[in-house]
C-alpha cells in the first residue's frame, strides 16, 4: 500500500489498492466533490428508507390482492362524528369470495361482521385489518363496531347486500319473516316500553343452587306454569314469586326467590354463559356496566343526552338489571323484545340484525343472571349452578 502525498498533507491516510494504481478513476468520481458524495451517500438512504416500505405496501395491498383474484373492499372505520363507516353499503355476489380491509384514522374500534363469526377485534389508529369471506346466501348482512368509541357509538354500522344472480331480489325476503315472540307481545297487547312496578323485590342476594333444592323438595306441590317455557318467557319474576306464595305459604320470602332465581337462569348452560358474557362485554357493559348496575363508562353521557333532548322522558336513562321494582316487574319476552328492537326513546340500539334468535335468548338468560347475583347494595359471586 502506498501513502499519497496530497493525503499525508492534510493529516488523512488513503489507502488505494494496487489495482487501482494501475486504474484511471471514473471521470465522474474525480469531478464530484466531497459535499456531492455526502448527498449522494443521503439520496440512497432515503430511497431505501422510503421506497421499501412503499415497496411492501405496493405489493401488500395492490400487486398481491391483484395476483390473487379476489376483489379488495376497503372499509375506513372513522369515529361516528366523522362519517363511521365508509362505505356504510357494500353489494356482493352470492358465492364471491372477497377481502373485507379494514382500517381506523382516528379513535380506536371493534369490528365485527354477523352472523360469520367474524370479529377482528380492536383496531386502533393507523392499523389495518382484513379477513376473507365467502357469502353463500342471499341476504343482508351488518358490519358493526363492538368497542365503545364514542357517544354516538350506536350508528357504527354498515350493511353488506348479498346478490343471487338467479334471483335479484332474493335478498329482499332474507330472514324478513315475523319474530313469533314479538308477535305474541303484539297479539297481547304489551306496550314493551311502558313503566312497570312489582310489589315485591328479594332483599337477600338469591341462591339459584338453593332454589334447585327446594324444586327438587317441593316438586309435587309446586304449580305447573312453572316449568313451562312460555309461561316463563312471559310472566315476571315477581308474579312467579307471588304465585309461589298461593301454593307454597309455609316457604320464606327467601326461598321463594331462591326458586324464581333457578328458574330465571337454569336455561344458561356453562357454554352459553361463556359466549353471552362476552358479547355482553363487547357490546352493552360500555352503558350497562360489567355487572349490569348501569354505571358504565358511557352511562353518564349517554344519560346527559337523554336528560337534554325533548322527546325523550326525565324518566329515561341507562338501565340497571339489579334487583328493583322494575326489574321484578319485567319479563324474559320484553327483554328479547327490546335487544331485537331497540329502545323506543333511549339510545338503546337494535341488535335483531346482529344477533339471531337463539343468540338474543341467552344474552336474555344472561342478563337475568346478572340481576340474580347481586342486590342493590352490590354484585355477588354466587352463580348457582
């Protein structure tokens, strides 16, 4: 290696190989300062630093969706106030299979699609998600947020139309029959929405595991509407208890709700009760509260709207499902009646198009299980069974 004199002169020490020696520089070399080199040096490392990324989106989200034959429908999931979701309205063909992506600019969302079993969780700000699907029926299918993100979180939905070229209009009659229960209310003449009040209400936390004892006991004596479910479905707690009372005097106040509470939650098996939970968590606990008292963390403003707007009763707000007179006076049929509904004057959505009929019964049986484990002083642990 050779030391150059121009190089030692300036305290800096080029070593140059002795291929090089023998090699004319590159014209271009010996013209570029050493400023042009640094920016040079800078350009490409910008270019690698942005044109990767922007490579891998590229190809993530327009060469790969192109490559793979399956349409792309891109779904930005903004906070209510600034549009929600957009679009709210997607058409597809009957047996297409297509890539539904979602993503959030703003405030951090669930979104889930009915009736799939689809829920791709929380999605929080700048984050995408997607998940393939395939429509084999005819039908209207909704696309909704079940994380709470604003006060306006109820109009966080969107519909998916699903096209039979066979039958254009097919999707017009999908599950657009009448809701027998909802019809039976109806034909009876219940107004859901009006005040009801019981003339009594457990004092004690009840003990469905003791109310199955005393079943078991008292068997043969115990009256026969009972132990049937429409009867059930239709009739209060409080006028089961009263109607304990008439056949079974000698029982105490206490064991006649531990038998109401029984029968109020015994259709909730293990598994039931672990899917209701859940969807309780995801869609009502954010008004409701974890333990159904009502003081959730969107209660008080969903409460201020209320208590704001003229059309609405002084009356109105966020329900809790612990024991009170109303609760007491209340029926499993109204309940179902209202989550497929919603609440006439409250901001109490609809969820006939999120969750079907046997899935609105045990989100039924598992609010009736929060009211039955606690009192008004509080929640209790003791399930029962």
């Amino acid at each position: 290696m050779k030391e150059s004199r121009g190089a030692r002169e300036q305290g800096r020490v080029d070593f140059v190989s002795p291929l090089l020696l023998r090699t004319p520089a590159p014209p271009l070399l010996l013209m570029m300062s050493e400023r042009n080199i640094e920016r040079l040096a800078l350009t490409v490392l910008v270019l690698i630093l942005v044109g990767i990324p922007l490579a891998v989106f590229g190809y993530q989200y327009g060469l790969r969706p192109a490559w793979s034959g399956i349409r792309t429908i891109d779904v930005i999931a903004a906070a209510p106030e600034a549009g929600g979701f957009q679009p709210a309205s997607i058409e597809v063909q009957k047996g297409e299979k297509v890539r539904l992506r979602f993503s959030v600019p703003d405030v951090t969302h669930g979104v889930a699609v009915a009736g799939l079993g689809v829920d791709l969780g929380q999605i929080d700000p700048g984050q995408v998600k997607e998940v393939e699907v395939v429509f084999d029926e005819a039908d209207v299918v909704t696309f909704y947020c079940n994380t709470w993100c604003s006060p306006n979180h109820w109009r966080m939905r969107g519909t998916i139309t699903v096209i039979d070229p066979a039958d254009p209009q097919a999707h017009l009659q999908a599950g657009s029959g009448p809701d027998p229960v909802i019809q039976s209310l109806i034909a009876r003449q219940v107004d859901i929405d009006a005040p009801r009040e019981a003339p009594v209400v457990p004092t004690e936390t009840p003990s469905s595991a003791a109310g199955q004892a005393l079943i078991e006991q008292h068997r043969p004596s115990l009256p026969a509407q009972l132990f049937e479910s429409d009867w059930l479905r239709q009739h209060s707690p409080a006028e089961a208890y009263l109607l304990l009372e008439e056949h079974l005097p000698q029982l105490t106040g206490e064991q006649r709700w531990d038998i109401v509470a029984y029968l109020w939650t015994a259709p909730l098996s293990p598994e039931d009760r672990a899917w209701a939970s859940q969807e309780y968590a995801k869609n009502c606990a954010a008004c409701h509260g974890e333990t159904g008292r009502g003081d959730g963390p969107a209660a008080a403003a969903i409460n201020a709207q209320l208590q704001a707007s003229p059309m609405v009763s002084m009356t109105h707000q966020v329900a809790s499902f612990a024991p009170s007179p109303q609760t007491m006076a209340a029926t499993m049929d109204i309940y179902y009646a209202k989550l497929r509904r919603g609440g006439m004057g409250t901001s109490m959505p609809s969820f006939g198009p999120i969750f079907n009929e046997a899935e609105t019964w045990k989100l039924v049986y598992y609010l009736w299980e929060l009211t039955f484990t606690q009192t008004e002083s509080g929640p209790t642990s003791d399930h029962g069974h």
